[in-house]
C-alpha cells in the first residue's frame, strides 16, 4: 500500500527533452491558491489531481479542493456544469485549501463567470479565449466579452487561445481536432507547471501508464503538456515565473505521499483487518461521495479483503453484519441517505452487540440533497436514528490524513467493546487531499481479538455451556463465538435477550437491565481527553468543532493570534461517548463557540449534556468554511467577553 510513496526533498530543477532552463524572472513566494475550471468534460479534476500529486513529490505542504455538479454531464457551457479544482500549496505548515484563488484558469465562459467572484484584486486570470464566441458568452448572459468591455481590469488577465495551441501542437499525430481538442487541459496543466516549476517527469509517466493501451494518444497528451510548459517559457506575456520551496520545517521525519480521506480510510480499515488478523469484508451499495472506498478496497483481495457490492442499502450493510456474526472485521459504507435505510440493522447490531464499522461519508441533505457537494449534518442522525435504546460509538476525523487513524479507531471501539461504530467523514475530507506520512510497523495499534473457544458458564447440574451475553466485567462487552464452534451453539436477533443466557425474554426488569447495560458499555468506552490548545492559558473564548472543520477553525484561531486576540481552540474526534474531561474544559471559558457545517447539531448536544451556552456559527452552502469569514465570526462572539 505504500507503493506510491514520496518523500519531501527538493528535486532538481525540471527540465524537458533538451529545453534550457527558464531566463524569465523567477519571483519567490511562500505559498498559491490556483482554481482550474471548466466544463466537467474538460479534464479539471485530472488537471488538478496531477499538479498536486507534482506539487507533493516537490515537498510543498498543501490542501486541495475538488468541486464538481452532480449530473453526469451536465449541458456543456452553462454555469450548472462548471467543475473546478482549487489547490493551496505552501513552504509553510498550512490547514485549508485557500479562501481565494491566486490563479484562475478558466476553460470557458461559464467558468469565469462561476468563479470570478471569488478572485481578490490582482489575482491572475488565464482564460481560453478560443471558447469566448457569441453563443457561449450569451449562454451564461454576458452581453458583450468579458474581455474586451474591461470588467476585469481589476485582474491580470492572461488570454491564450488554449484550444488552437493544442490542436496545432498535435497536428502531426493521426488524430481528430475534437480528440486533439481533448487535451487542452494537458497544454493548461504544462503552462501552470512552468509557472511555478513543477516536476514534470511524473506527469509524463501517468499519461504512458493511463493511456499505455493507446500510444499515440498517450504521446500525443504528452506533446500537448510539453507544449504547455513550452509556451510558457516563450511568450511574452508570461513575464515571471514563481518558486514555492518545498515545506520542510512542516514535515517531521518519514516517508510521504499524497493522499484523499477516502484513499486513507480505505487503507485504514486494511491495516485494521491486519493488525487484528481478521479477514475485511464491505458490504456496500454505490453511492456518491462514499463509493471510492468500494473502489479502492475491492482491490486489495491480496490483503484478505472482500468486497461485495449488493442490491441496495439495506442487503448491504445485512450482508456485513453477517460477516461480523461469521467472524470478520465488517464494514459498511455509505452517506447520509444510506444511513436512513441502514438504521433498522444498525440498532439490529446494537442488539446483538457484534463489532460493525458504518461509515458515512456525509453529503448536503435532506433526501437526495447536494450529492458531491459537503455537509456535515448527520450529527443527529448517527446519535439517535434509531428506534429504541441504541447507542453508538460515533467518531469523526478532522482531516484526509486522519481518516486512516480514524478507522483505526473505530475498528478498536468495535472489536474491543461488541458494537457498531458510526464513522463520519464527509465530503470534503473525502475528496480533498494533503501530504501524509506512511506510519510505521510499531506505531499500528494490535487489535487482535480473543474469540470465545469454550463453555463460559456451568449450570446448576454441572453442565457447561456457553452464554452468549456473559459480559466482560471491565468493557461489559459479550463473547464472540464464530458459528460453527463446537458447543458454542447460542441464539442472538433481534428479539430482547435475556441477561447471560440470551434467551428470548419479555420480562420487564430484565429489558430495564439490558437497556441500561447496552448504555453503559456505550459510556465506559475508554477515549482520550479533549486537548485544548490555549497557549497562554489568557483566552475567555473557546472554539471547539468536530470532523472537517478543524482546519478552517485553526486557520481563523492563528488568524486571531497574529492579530494579538486570545482565543482557545478544541477539536472532537469522539462524539459518543464525548471524552471525560469536556464538561470541565467547557466550563473554563466565558464563551464557547461552535463553527459546524449543519444548522448546530454539535452546539445542541453540548447545550444539552453540559448545560452550556454554546453559540452556533453555522454554514449550509455545500463548501467548507473560510478562514477569514469564520475569524471575523469567532472575533465577533468573542467581542464583549
């Protein structure tokens, strides 16, 4: 799994075939935010996945954020359609992908209209002029060019005819102009190379590999990005070219490599199975954003892994938690709609108190909702969406990178304590990407379980048996037997059992009892405090959060610092149980804010279980938070303290 590994050192300087290197000025710089953004044919999320996978071989520290429509293919020029790619690349520590992009490379009309808003003064704009016709610019209701009516004179705008370059760069290949047009986002992706001095051999490589079943295409992609760095280096309207050096200081010692939460996660759950030495088995149905997990884990059956894509929801997640019953470490994953169809066997789980990781990579809601676009806004569903009494373990990871450890974890909880665990990432995590550093052997937790071998309980005639629900006395957790164990035959379902023997029972006081046992191991899973992060010990404010808010949240906290405020800031990763010292964390602070992507699902819980003012800053938009708007809001809360 670590075959894709890079470590962050300064490479040469990139050179192509024989070119010498650039004469142009050469600027500088401690970090960019580039947005590439086009129509969802035109290759933005390709585009963007190989600038950063360039830019982490280089060592820079970055955050990326992809943003792309929900239909198939939505109509090609309309503002629906827009697909972009941002990437925030630094020679610094950095927490998000920007709140404003530097560079917009816009493929089209309906790209720069989606996108100009968000650009600061200043900003540079490359724009492919050959798709700015007529009937394009009346698509998204410009009446006159953008270009030429001076609407963008507060940018610096780069036209380059992208299209025609391309085709004229590819015409001795036997190709079509529309397959030759393709490669476009090849020629923009070599520009932005030569700007900033990205790698280039590792691209090069990927377009061989990817398209190693037809050679003149994959020459001719390579021809169109050398032509793009080319260009860059030739034209006069490129004047200066940018260095960002690699981040060193940010990087403890290792062995990196690039990585999504979903790419993580999956990885996560393999290491898992093996350092429990458990067989993996997901049972899971396609569904946006949670599908990776599918695709990558199905190709790990070298690893022990099975994966079993079902009818539906429903046949999904029964399907692993049989394999839980059967003795495998079992998943399911999904998001937030999948979640509502899975909660019957979820509390099924609950009730027969079998390991089973759920997770939901939440999307925008309600119903169908915003498909690829982020929300963290199943908070309340995971706690309680069940009917009955039944609790779960819910934990939550804070960035692409922890998604590893977070299934690490969540694996731990349910093995260790006999319960389905709810993991919530989210869309942003999922699809986002940062600089990960490949842990070592040692630093792997052992989550070896002891499966029930023998008879537990000797009945009043000197018979040995096995009960199925005779508890740990330390984790309350019951034994688990593989079906099949000779003497170890017992019943488990949905039915209340009773206390030990796990026979059916409707007896009151012992449904009173299991409910309140089943609660209990809940509350007495053993998570690690909350820290908190007040570095003069000064600040009456904290700011706490869960899952991907973290980074936003950090980046706004230094904002306040280096403005001179003093601000608090926490972070949860357990969500149920909540870490033992959160009540009295909370209660230091004159006020506690918190920043959530829901309408204050995390701020209801708290006001709840602490008694706690806790005040809301909300955001429902599909995006994640921006640092400087959520500073403004925290300094805002903070303001009469």
């Amino acid at each position: 799994m670590t075959s894709q590994v890079s470590s962050p050192t300064t490479p040469d300087r990139p050179v192509l075939g024989e070119q010498r290197k650039p004469a142009k000025e050469t600027r500088k710089l401690d970090r960019v935010v580039i947005r590439f953004a086009g129509d969802s044919g035109d290759g933005m999320q390709l585009t963007g996945d190989r600038f950063t996978s360039e830019t982490a071989s280089f060592g820079n520290d970055l955050s990326t954020l992809p943003n792309f429509p929900a239909e198939i293919r939505a109509p090609a020029g309309t503002l629906p359609g827009v697909s972009s790619f941002q990437l925030h690349f630094a020679d610094h520590d950095i927490l998000t992908p920007g709140d404003a992009p530097n560079v917009l490379v816009a493929m089209n009309p309906a790209a720069l209209k989606a996108n100009i808003g968000d650009l600061p003064r200043g900003a540079e704009v490359i724009v492919n002029t050959d798709e700015f016709t007529s009937r394009a610019m009346s698509k998204v209701g410009y009446a006159a060019s953008p270009l030429e009516d001076g609407s963008l004179s507060a940018y610096a705008v780069h036209p380059v005819p992208l299209t025609t370059l391309t085709v004229e760069a590819l015409k001795e290949f036997p190709l079509t102009r529309k397959e030759a047009e393709r490669s476009k986002n090849m020629f923009a992706l070599g520009l932005l190379s030569w700007m900033y001095h990205r790698p280039t051999e590792g691209t090069e490589d990927f377009l061989r590999k990817k398209f190693a079943k037809k050679p003149e295409l994959a020459e001719a992609n390579v021809a169109a990005f050398r032509a793009g760095w080319n260009f860059g280096e030739t034209t006069e309207d490129f004047a200066v070219s940018y260095e960002v050096a690699p981040a060193e200081a940010a990087f403890p010692a290792g062995t990196y490599r690039n990585i999504s939460g979903n790419l993580a996660l999956s990885y996560g759950l393999v290491t898992a199975s093996r350092q429990a030495d458990l067989p993996l088995f997901l049972g899971s149905y396609p569904i946006t954003p949670a599908s990776d997990i599918l695709h990558e884990l199905s190709r790990h059956k070298n690893f022990g892994v099975r994966t079993f894509q079902a009818e539906d929801e429903i046949a999904g997640i029964g399907a692993a938690l049989g394999a839980a019953f059967g003795g495998s470490l079992a998943v399911t994953t999904t998001s937030g709609p999948g979640v509502a169809l899975k909660s019957e066997t979820i509390g099924l789980a609950v009730s027969m108190e079998l390991p089973l990781l759920v997770v939901d990579i939440q999307r925008g809601g309600p119903s169908t909702g915003l498909p690829t676009k982020t929300e963290q806004a199943d908070l309340l569903q995971a706690m309680y969406g069940r009917n009955g009494e039944a609790p779960v373990p819910i934990v939550a990871p804070c960035t692409p990178g922890d998604c590893f450890g977070a299934a690490l974890e969540a694996a731990r909880i349910a093995l260790t304590y006999r319960t389905p665990v709810l993991l919530l990432s989210d869309g942003y995590l999922a699809n986002g990407s940062e600089p990960w550093r490949v842990p070592e052997l040692d630093e792997l937790p052992d989550l070896r379980v002891q499966f029930a071998t023998t008879p537990n309980h000797v009945a009043e005639d000197g018979t040995e048996e096995f009960w199925p629900y005779l508890r740990d006395p330390e984790t309350l957790a019951r034994p688990w037997a593989v079906p099949g164990t000779p003497g170890l035959e017992h019943r488990i379902g949905g039915i209340e059992k009773q206390d030990g023997t796990g026979h059916i029972s409707y007896d009151p006081a012992n449904h009173d009892l299991m409910v309140r046992t089943r609660q209990a191991k809940i509350d007495g899973i053993e998570v690690p405090d909350v820290v908190v992060d007040d570095p003069d010990g000064q600040a009456r404010t904290l700011v706490i959060g869960w899952g991907s808010t973290y980074g936003p949240i950090t980046a706004a906290v230094r904002r306040i610092r280096g403005a001179g405020g003093a601000v608090a800031q926490a972070h949860l990763r357990h969500l149920n149980p909540f870490p033992r010292n959160l009540g009295e964390v909370l209660g230091r602070y004159q006020k506690v804010v918190v920043p959530e992507m829901n309408l204050g699902q995390l701020a209801h819980l708290l006001r709840a279980r602490y008694l706690v003012d806790a005040r809301s800053h909300t955001q429902v938009t599909g995006l994640p938070f921006k640092a400087e708007q959520l500073a403004a809001a925290i300094q805002e809360e903070s303001a009469d303290v």
